[in-house]
C-alpha cells in the first residue's frame, strides 16, 4: 500500500497538516508520484488541489480515500522550495499552503492546458485526453526524462478586456472656434485642448492627449462637463511581447575599488562557500558592475543566479544591463507582466532554459537546483518585505537559500538598512566598501531651505525663493528639474509651521496622531496621550496644524507660478495604467517636459543626463510618520532623490525644503555621511528598543465592534506577558495608527524581545485559541514577526 502526504489548498488552522491518501493502483509499483507535484483530491464534499509532500507506506486513518488525478507530470516545487515552505510556516506563522502558493505564478492557480510533443513527429497529445488514463501517466513522465517527449504549457490569459477613456469634440470645428475666442484667457489650458482639437478632430486617447499637451485632466473635464468635448470608454487589447534587441556589453576592466570589493566575492565562487557580504558603496561607485562579473564566473561555474531589485527600479534601463550582458540567459519577473508572460518567464526557470533572473521581491523564488549567487540591489528597500501572509522578507529567504546552495549573497546599498550594517559591524556579514564614484564624478551640492524662515518673511507658497529661482534658471537654460514630494503614510501628524515643533511621544520618541473624534493627539505604540494644544508648546505661535500636500496641489501651484513649464506629473494616479510609468519617464527622457513633479516612485533608478536640479518640497512629511522606521527612511530617500541630479557632464545642484532642518537625517543627507548618521539613530534605536537591538512582533486584531476588539487585544497582551521573560516589553491594546478600516475597528499589541524561545510556540497557541472564532465570527488577527507597516 502507498499513501500520498498531501497538503491541501484550504488557508486553515484545521487544514495546516497533511492528509493522507490512497495511491491509486495504477501507480502503486511506480514511482510516478513525487513530492513537490499538484494532485486533485477528494476533500468533505469537494475536489480541491494540493501538493504532495511526501510518500510513504504508513497511515493512521482507517479509511482512505484514493487520490482524484494529477495536475503536472512533473513536480513545479523542487525538494528545497518544499523545505523553505516549512521554515517560511516557522518562522513567518503563515499556513504551509499559503507558502507554496507564493512561490508560483499567479497563472498556476488557473486551469492551463498541457501538450505533449513527441519529439521527431508531429504528434501532439493533449493532457485533457490523458489526464484520467493512469497507466499512460507514469510512462509519458518516463518519456519526458528521456527527452522523447517534450510538455509545451498553453496558457490562456484569462482575458480581461481592458479600456482606456478617450475624448472627442462633441461640436463641429466651426463652433470649437468660436469657444475658443470666447475663452478668457486666462484659461490657456482649455484653449490648449480645444486647439488641439480644432487642427486634429478625431478621437484620441486621454491618457495621450494629457501627455501631449503635458497637462492635468482638470481643463478636459471642464469641457466635457461644459458639453465641448465628449468623453467614451473603448476597448483595447494587449500589446504582445515586445521582442526587442539587446547591444551586447562586455565586462568593464575594474577599478581598484571595485576589484577589492569583488575579490573575496569571487574566491565565495570558487569555493562554494556561503557567505553574507554587504556592499555598501555610492550610487554610481559600480556596484551593479561588479554584481554582473560575479554572476558571469557563477555562469561559468555552470550555475545560476537570482538577482533581485525593487520593483519600482526594475526600469527598462536596469534590464537593457542584465540583457545586454547575459542576452538569452535572463529571465524578468515584476508586476508589470501579464499573469501569462509572468507564467512564461517562470517556465524558463524551470525548464532550465535561462540562468539567470531579474527580478522583484518574489523572484527569491524561483526554482533554480544549482544556485551560484543571490543579490539583492538596493537592500533598505522596504518592498522587500511582503505585507500580507507569507509576510516573508526576501532579505531572509535569499540568507536561507544562499545556505541551502553553498552560495554567496550580496546585498548592495548606498545607504543599507540599520540591521545589516549593524551585522556587518559584528562581522555577521562582511563589509565591502566603495567609497568614489566612478570617473571620480562628484556628488551633487546640496543646500536646505528653512521653510519656517520663509514664512516669517511672509512667503506662504509652497515653494521657496531659492528653489524657484533655481527652477526658472534651469527653465531659461534648456536644462531639465525634478520636484519630489514626499508623500508616504499619511497627514494626521501636527507641526508648528512657525518653529517647526512637531508633538512626540515622550516614550516612544515617535511622533503623535492626531485623532479627530476626541481632539486628542495619541502614541499608537504606548497609549500615550494629549489633548491637542491651541498653540506652540514651544514658541507659542498659533500657527499649528496638521501637515500634508498633494501632487495635484503642488501641479496646479507651478502652473500659477510657470505657466510656461512644462510639467509631467507622476504619481499613483498617472501611472496606474500598465506602461504609462514608462512613457511618461520616456517623454521626460526626449524633454517634452521641463519638470518632473512626483512622489517616491521618481527617487529611484533615474538617470537623465540633463536634470541638474532637483528640489525637494517637503523633507518632513516621511520623519512624522508614527514608525520608529521615519528618520532612517527620510535619510535614505533624501540620499537617494538627491543622487538624481548632475549624473553626467553636467553638475547638479539640490533644494531640500524642510521645517527641521536641523534634524540629523536631513542634515546628514545633505552631506551625505551615512557612517554618522548611522551612530547617531544607533543611539536613539538603543535607547528606545528598536531593531537592530531588539526584536519586533506585531499583532493587529481587528473586528466591527470595538469592545471587542479592546478585550482581546487586553486578554492577548495579557497572555504574551506571561508567556515571556521579563526582558520582554509588551506595549498594548493600543489602537492601531489607522484605528479603523472598513468599519473595522483595529487594535495592537507590540512586542519588543532578545531572546523568547517561546515566543513562536506562544503565538502559534494564540492563533489556535482564537481559530473558531476567527472562522466563525468577524475576529482577524494577524501577526507580522519583523513589521515594516505599523499602521
Ligand atoms: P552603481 O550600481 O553603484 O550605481 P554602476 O555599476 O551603475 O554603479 O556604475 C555607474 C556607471 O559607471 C555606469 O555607467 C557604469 O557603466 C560605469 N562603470 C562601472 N564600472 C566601471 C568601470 N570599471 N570602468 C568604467 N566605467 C564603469
Ligand atoms: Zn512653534
Ligand atoms: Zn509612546
């Protein structure tokens, strides 16, 4: 008798282990079963998918029942990808089958078809006319491993149909004419759509009109409101894959620098060693250099290589320099790729067709057996952090990977995360630095503008004097900008606009929410709380309030101040169409624009050899943000932004607006000087129990009503206290920064630890407790082992 240990697709506490089913008698003298393959098996009432995990020939069930059919010929989770589900189970408290399914493309939750090619004919055999004959099976795999047959995966797309908005004239040429000479003009927006219209009647795409004209939506909607323009949803489809041609690139002769950092890389190679090296070097101190010549010698090897990058900074840019230097090696896997080509790409892995991947945090994944190297660009990068179940950290994975191969990892920054510098400094890790720039190219210069300055001299805009000039100097000469404006997390922090003050937590050293129900300013992390005051403890000006500005605001700003410049917005609302980030970066890139305004997602990765200015319009908004994380952000975003300009010939000069200017993460920024900007959020993070002193665990409960939510967060926080030693710190119930979601009221409880052997076994004991409630009533409660999201 041969039983099946299958895990099966329900995310359940109930459903967190094997079962165990019958082999069916077709198979039982064949090993055609392997662990890793997705079976369909009979479960209650139902036939859902699973994965087997192992054979055996034992069971404690009395009755079996037999398994349905097979969903590959061959297992899509190789032996170490089984084993990482477990450890992801362990140390993220996810479900086992929620670990797999992160593993694989979105497509392999759908049905897709299967052909067989039997090579040297034209005989193809579909799965769908196999699939229930079980004596076929186990010879077709047979054939597959000895290369007779060949599996061809067909999948469909499950076609969505996609539609864009277009815009048309809704009157004849004659009467747009007369519209436009009845226009004021000052509305020289609107005169510029309908002259568009007048010289080209037809109908066009709104997303390409906006770009054209380089303008707002706002002056379209007036004239579609006004009955001049029409407005009409059509129907496209997608673009197939563009094929395109990649200039081949041969490895650069190194720098000194550079042949010193990659050396004790290399001899890793050689001996297939497992090590940690963080690489910290300046953008544009070649590390990405280095990184394509450790993975040329692991090609060499006969090896693979996973090379990850955030996926805001996956540009075309960063893959033309893996693709020009490995060409049909690479394989690219991010967001922007359609469930099919993410499938595709996949494939290739698996097939052993390329060696190496590019991709985002997921592609920590992929299903290479002959790991040769793993780096992760841009290492601080929180994206690499996942926020829902498994909430792995590719950082973690790819440590744990790189140990499973005997391979190096290399993560790289130029300003690393607080924890892996840290680690470097106890030699966990291995440092090697970069510290010039190639060509000995120099750093931008860097000047901050005290906005508190600008309001005693009576300037209210949101923009300074010298950022102004500095923009209209850049306008005159034919030389490009970009204005950054911070804007993550969200506005309920209050500031003095006048000094500058912001209201902070006297224990957690993180700034107060401001919670409008009850007028009073609250710590999320403690409990902490104050009543909004009417002025400035400090100076007492009244002159403070709540603090936030948005892109649009900002836009329609400049377009008061200089009309004449032509802006290019990006923000999530330009660029939530798939390829619109692209083109509005390309139409940059060929300066149909002066300016490019926009939000985080212009920090990274740009490199435009005529930007030589870049302004930052609000360095405070990150540092206010409850998360102990703030200050460490706003330093490597500002490090980051400010690396924007003067990247080429000409030299660039930078603006950072802020209402703290002597805050050390802007002032160092401005230098930059990690090294001391490093000690110095060292101290705060010793003295206040942050990472990388102390561990973090975060339990957020949420349900509609919020006695309930308040009582088990009570008795929750109750239950971990005792579970832990005292060393412990056990922060909570408190409310969560955004207290309530989709009325649902949310709560925390906040753990700080060293060393809690327990504490896994505590909360796993947690979940199970809550488990029928949680099934049966409103109850969530979810568990982040290392957050990066405190809201
Ligand atoms: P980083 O990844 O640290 O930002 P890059 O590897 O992108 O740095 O290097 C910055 C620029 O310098 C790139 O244009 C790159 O082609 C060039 N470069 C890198 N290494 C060398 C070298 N050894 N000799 C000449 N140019 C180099
Ligand atoms: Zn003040
Ligand atoms: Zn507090």
């Amino acid at each position: 008798m041969k039983i099946a240990k299958v895990i099966v697709d329900v995310p359940a506490n109930q459903t967190d282990r094997y079962f165990d089913y019958l082999v069916p008698e077709e198979w039982m003298e064949e090993d055609f079963l392997q662990p890793g393959m997705r079976v369909v098996v009979p479960f209650g009432p139902r036939k859902i998918q699973g994965f087997i995990m192992g054979i055996s020939e034992h069971t404690d069930v009395k009755k079996l029942k037999c398994l349905d059919s097979v969903l590959d010929i061959t297992p899509v989770l190789t032996p170490e990808l089984l084993e990482l589900g477990i450890w992801l189970r362990e140390t993220t408290l996810c479900f086992l089958i929620i670990a797999y399914q992160a593993m694989l493309p979105a497509a392999m939750k759908v049905k897709y078809e299967k052909e067989f090619h039997i090579r040297n004919s034209k005989e193809i055999i579909l799965w769908k006319d196999i699939e229930n004959d079980k004596k076929l099976l186990p010879s077709i795999q047979k054939e597959i491993k000895n290369g007779n047959i060949e599996v061809i995966y067909r999948v469909k797309d499950r076609a969505k149909k996609k539609r864009v908005k277009t815009i048309q004239p809704a009157i004849s040429k004659e009467e747009l004419i007369e519209v436009y000479n009845s226009l004021a003009t000052t509305a020289i927006k609107q005169k510029e759509v309908i002259k568009h219209f007048i010289e080209q009647p037809q109908k066009i795409e709104l997303q390409v009109l906006l770009e054209d004209l380089s303008t707002t939506s706002s002056p379209i909607t007036t004239l579609v409101k006004k009955g001049i323009l029409l407005e009409h949803y059509d129907e496209v489809y997608r673009d197939p894959y563009e094929h395109r041609s990649f200039k081949r690139t041969e490895p650069l002769p190194l720098t000194e620098e550079q042949r010193n950092a990659i050396t004790p890389i290399l001899d890793t190679i050689e001996n297939k060693q497992h090590a940690v090296f963080l690489m910290y070097g300046v953008t544009g101190s070649g590390k990405t250099e280095i990184y394509l010549q450790a993975i040329d010698k692991v090609l060499k090897q006969g090896k693979e290589a996973i090379m990850l990058v955030p996926e805001i900074s996956l540009t075309p840019m960063m893959v033309d320099r893996f693709k020009g230097r490995f060409g049909d090696e690479v394989a690219v896997m991010h967001s922007g790729l359609s469930t099919g080509e993410k499938y595709d790409e996949w494939r290739k892995v698996q097939r052993k067709e390329v060696r190496v991947v590019v991709g985002a945090r997921s592609a920590i994944f992929a299903p290479f057996e002959n790991l040769g190297i793993i780096i992760i660009d841009e290492e601080h990068e929180t994206s690499y952090k996942q926020e829902e179940n498994p909430r792995y950290h590719a950082r973690d994975v790819a440590i744990k990977r790189g140990a499973n191969h005997n391979c190096p990892v290399i993560l790289g920054s130029a300003t690393p995360s607080l924890e892996s510098f840290a680690r470097a400094q106890k030699n966990v890790y291995q440092l090697l630095t970069l510290k010039g720039r190639i060509n000995a190219r120099s750093l931008p210069s860097v000047e901050i503008v005290d906005m508190r300055e600008e309001l005693r001299r009576g300037n209210r805009s949101m923009f300074s004097e010298v950022l102004l000039e500095k923009v209209k100097d850049r306008l005159e000469k034919g030389e490009q900008s970009v204005l950054f404006l911070n804007r993550r997390g969200f506005s309920t922090f209050v500031m003095c606009r006048n000094c500058g003050y912001v209201l902070n937590c006297p224990h957690c050293d993180i700034s107060l929410t401001y919670h409008k129900r009850d007028y009073k300013l609250k710590c999320h992390y403690c409990s902490y709380e104050e009543a909004l005051p009417s002025t400035c403890p400090e100076c007492n000006s009244e002159h403070i309030r709540f603090f936030g500005t948005g892109t649009q605001k900002v836009e329609e700003e400049l377009a008061k101040i200089l009309p004449e410049a032509r802006v290019i917005r990006m923000d999530v609302d330009t660029t939530s169409r798939k390829g619109a980030h692209e083109k509005l970066l390309h139409a940059f890139g060929q300066k149909q624009a002066d300016i490019l305004l926009g939000t985080q997602m212009i920090a990274k990765g740009l490199d435009f050899p005529d930007v030589t200015f870049v302004g930052v319009l609000t360095a405070d908004t990150m540092l206010h943000i409850p998360d102990f994380r703030s200050s460490e952000k706003t330093f490597q975003l500002l490090t980051q932004v400010s690396g924007r300009a003067g990247r080429h010939h000409l030299p660039g000069e930078v603006v950072i607006q802020t209402y703290s200017p002597e805050h050390f993460s802007i002032e160092l920024a401005a230098v930059p000087d990690y090294e001391t900007y490093y000690c110095r959020e060292m101290l705060l993070r010793k003295n206040f129990h942050y990472p990388p002193f102390y561990y973090l665990a975060l339990i957020t409960i949420s349900h509609p009503e919020l006695p309930k939510v308040v009582d088990i967060t009570e008795k929750i926080s109750k239950f971990i206290k005792a579970k832990l030693s005292n060393k412990a710190i056990v922060l909570g119930p408190v409310a969560s920064p955004i207290p309530r979601i989709k009325d649902r009221y949310r709560y925390q409880c906040m753990i700080k630890y060293k060393d809690e052997p327990n504490l896994g076994k505590s909360l796993q004991t947690l979940l199970h407790h809550y488990q029928q409630e949680m099934s049966r009533s409103e109850l969530q409660i979810s568990i982040d082992m290392n957050p990066y999201m405190m809201m």
